[in-house]
C-alpha cells in the first residue's frame, strides 16, 4: 500500500526526535477539528498526513489507564499492513504495533476519539469535467475525430468516482471494451467482452457528460 506504514512509523520517528517538552496541556485542549493546534507534534503530524491515497486518521484514545494519540489507516478500501504508534501528550512513544499486534491493540487501546482524518483531495469536484480536468478534455479532443459519436460517463466503481467512454451507434455491433479512469486520467480497470456482467456489476452510472 504504497508503504504507507513505512512512512507512518519513518514520521512518527522525525516527530519525537524532534518533540517538546511536556508545555502543561492536557487532553481538554483538543477538538475535533480538521486542525491540531494544541500540541506543535500532533499539529505537524497532521500536516505531514495530506492528499492520502488510503484514509488514515489521528486518534485519541486511552491505553493503561492514560491518554494516547496515534495515527492508524481505517480504510476499507485500502489492504494495508496493520501498523501504529502510540504516543502521550509530550511526543513520547508509549508502545508499538506491528503487523502481528492487531489483537494486542485492540484488547489494550480503546478509541476515544478522532482528531484529524486525512483523504485524498477529491479533484473530481468541479462543474464541468470534460473542461476542468485537462486529461479529459485531452481524450475529448483525440476522440472528436471518431467516425462514431462519443459520449462521456461518470460514474462509480468501488465508492469512488471514475469515467469512461462509450460510442453512440445503436445500429452498430460493437465488441464490448471499456476502460474506467480515475480523477487523475490514470486507469483504474478494463472490461472486456469477456466482462461485460462484472462491469454491470461494478459500474454504478451516474451522468452523461
């Protein structure tokens, strides 16, 4: 998964090396916000989790007895190594989990809260797709030279936003192929005429462009 829990652990790392002294705040001082101000470590922490690709949120929670803060991935979409920190309200790791802690973690952690959750930046939302995002109107204007109409879809595939092609010749016998792609231009996934039930499975329409 893009070894997102590499990176978690590499950055949580960077955060106590760098880490305050206790500056007297307690646990009242945080909010659920989309910012952490209380704290500079859990502040920078949060700002180092920006455009995720898998969600991952800054928990509060208590272990022992105490108060902890500690970053987990909790996407459903994203198959991902089990992996977090816990910290106190200083910066300083209290214990670590690994891929085989899972049952430990949730026997000894118990969440309170979440602080701070990170996604990615849905540059899907614009008004207009096909002249907003310059990949498609790119294929737009390769395709306009087709000796068939093309027509624009958005849709949804696995909760998330995607968009394929498709050309209008209802007299036409054309072989199956569809090609989804995400808000980035990049390809999700094919079908073929061999996947033609899988993709009305998995294919929610949503819109003509």
């Amino acid at each position: 998964m893009k070894s997102l829990i590499i990176y978690l652990f590499a950055a949580a790392s960077l955060l106590v090396s760098c880490k305050k002294e206790n500056d007297g705040l307690t646990t009242t001082d945080f909010k659920q916000e989309a910012k952490i101000s209380s704290l500079d470590w859990l502040n920078d922490m949060a700002n180092e989790l920006t455009d995720c690709d898998c969600t991952i949120s800054i928990f509060r929670g208590t272990y022992e007895g105490g108060i902890v803060f500690f970053p987990l991935m909790n996407d459903p979409l994203c198959n991902g190594i089990f992996g977090t920190v816990l910290y106190d309200s200083t910066g300083l790791v209290i214990r670590q989990y690994k891929a085989n802690d899972q049952d430990a973690f949730s026997q000894e952690v118990h969440i309170l809260d979440t602080l701070y959750t990170c996604r990615e930046i849905p540059v899907c939302d614009v008004n207009d797709p096909l002249t907003e995002l310059s990949w498609l109107a790119a294929l737009k204007d390769e395709l306009s030279t087709s000796d068939y109409p093309v027509a624009f879809v958005k849709a949804m595939y696995k909760k998330k936003i995607v968009f394929y092609y498709e050309y209008v010749c209802p007299s036409c016998n054309f072989v199956f192929d569809v090609t989804l792609y995400n808000c980035n231009g990049q390809v999700v996934r094919t079908y073929d005429r061999d996947d033609q039930e899988k993709f009305y499975n998995e294919v929610q329409f949503i819109e003509y462009l």
